[in-house]
C-alpha cells in the first residue's frame, strides 16, 4: 500500500505540479467535537483543489456515524449519493489532497541532520559561526574558565576552598584519574600496570612546586599523551579535582610539626 501511494502522489507531483509535504502526523480522535472537525477539513479538501466550489458539490463522500456500530453492510451513512463500492477508494484519494497544506502547519523545515538540496555540502546541519557564545555561557572570568591570567597560570584556587570541594574532588579523581595517576598520585595506576605509559607522580619537586592552575590547565587541554577532559569533566569539577590534588601533594609530604595537636598526638602513640 506504502508503494502505491507514493507512486500515486509521484504521478500528481509530476503530473499536476503538487508538491507534496515530506513529513505527516497521524492524529487520534477522541471526542466527537474532534471527528466532526477532521470531517469537514476532509469535505473542504476538494474545494481547495478547485474541482467544486461548495463541498455539498463534491459526489463521493462518506461519513460514518460515530453514534452507530461501522460495520460492512450496516451503519454507513452515504453522504451526496455516493455508491458504496467506490466511496472508500475516493475518501482515499480526498485524503491524499490533506498532505498539501499551505499553511503553518505544514511549513517548511529542516530536520537535522538530514539531506540538504540547497546548500553545496548537503547537509542541513549548519556549522556553528567563529565567536558563537551559548546563552549566559560568556566566560567573562578568564582565570576560572582557562587557569590562566594574563598568559601566566594563577596561583591561587579561584572558588572558595571546602570540605565539600575536596570531597567532590575526591570523588571525581578517583573516577576519572585514578585509573593512570592511582589513588595516591604516585603514577602507578592500573593502566599502567598493564603497559600504559607512566605520568610522573605528583609528588615530585617539578610538580609540588607548579601552581594550581597548571593541573587545572592540563586537565582541559591534556598533556603529552594524556588527551583532553574538557568535554569529560565540567569546570568546577576540574578545579575540585585540582584542589584535591594539591591535598595529595601536602599529605605526602607534610611535617609532623605542622599537623594539629591531635594528629601529632596520634602518631607518637603508634610509634
């Protein structure tokens, strides 16, 4: 059936210059109101066409009666003296006339990612222009946004340090960068047990000494052969897992005399 009413709508388009609308809905009636609304858009199809000028003028119409039980040899309601035999065929074809719509419902679009006629690369899918900047999504505070100011990379941590922060950094290290740099930040993760080549610890002078905004800088943009994570892991998480590496970097290497009395009282009893 597919088959035929596009070969059908092909003839009329070629034939009689109608162009057809690409795409369609099928609508579900669900009150009478609806029914009747849908009836008479159908009656007033062949009016629009040009062939009758009433729709009282058009002789093969059907209608059933929604009150009655629609079966084959009962409950028809033949409308302007149709025959029965060949009013379904015809409904059909008045049907088909609903699918040229000039009107909003109908109006011209394009769906992405399909097929374009117009445009030289043929795809409706456009490019986004140079300097596109998504709605409230400006970055006006270049250090945040970029860990740098100035060229120079910041120093300081540009959100408000927090449990909360660490916590989140925590977190996110050991989903996202515990797999190669392992949980302490020695650089012993699992991939690279299994070959992966290794990433200097964090515990190194090189790396104790770099300023926040070096590790912030290198999760956005990658490093050597670690790849990007900027479209891994949002920007506040970045400066989370940042924060929580400098954490790292001062448990490893902090003094006694510097942890709080309770700590400090801790490990003289252990030892």
């Amino acid at each position: 059936m597919k088959q035929i009413i596009a070969d059908w709508k092909r003839f009329l388009a070629t034939n009689l210059k109608i162009e057809w609308q690409r795409d369609f809905f099928d609508h579900r009636l669900r009150k009478d109101e609806s029914y009747s609304e849908k009836a008479d858009y159908i009656r007033a199809n062949p009016v629009r066409a040009g062939f009758v000028k009433a729709p009282e003028g058009w002789p093969y119409f059907w209608q059933a009666d929604p009150q009655q039980q629609n079966t084959i040899g009962g409950g028809r309601a033949l409308r302007g003296g149709a025959p029965g035999g060949r009013a379904l065929p015809l409904l059909a074809i008045a049907l088909l006339f609903a699918s040229c719509r000039p009107d909003m419902t109908n109006q011209p679009k394009a769906k992405p990612l399909s097929e374009s006629d117009f445009f030289s690369n043929q795809a409706n899918a456009r490019p986004i222009p140079p300097h596109t900047i998504e709605r409230g999504d400006a970055r006006e505070n270049t250090a945040f946004y970029t860990g740098l100011t100035n060229g120079t990379y910041i120093t300081q941590l540009p959100v408000k340090l927090t449990p909360e922060l660490l916590s989140r950094g925590r977190e996110r290290f050991n989903a996202m960068c515990a797999e190669c740099h392992d949980r302490t930040g020695s650089g012993s993760g699992m991939v690279v047990q299994r070959g992966f080549p290794q990433p200097p610890s964090y515990h190194v002078p090189r790396l104790r000494n770099a300023p926040i905004g070096h590790f912030f800088d290198v999760i956005t943009n990658g490093y050597g052969v670690m790849y990007s994570y900027a479209t891994r892991v949002d920007t506040e998480d970045r400066w989370a897992i940042a924060a929580y590496v400098r954490a790292l970097q001062l448990s490893h290497n902090i003094k006694a005399s510097e942890l709080p009395p309770i700590e400090q009282q801790k490990l003289e009893n252990e030892q």
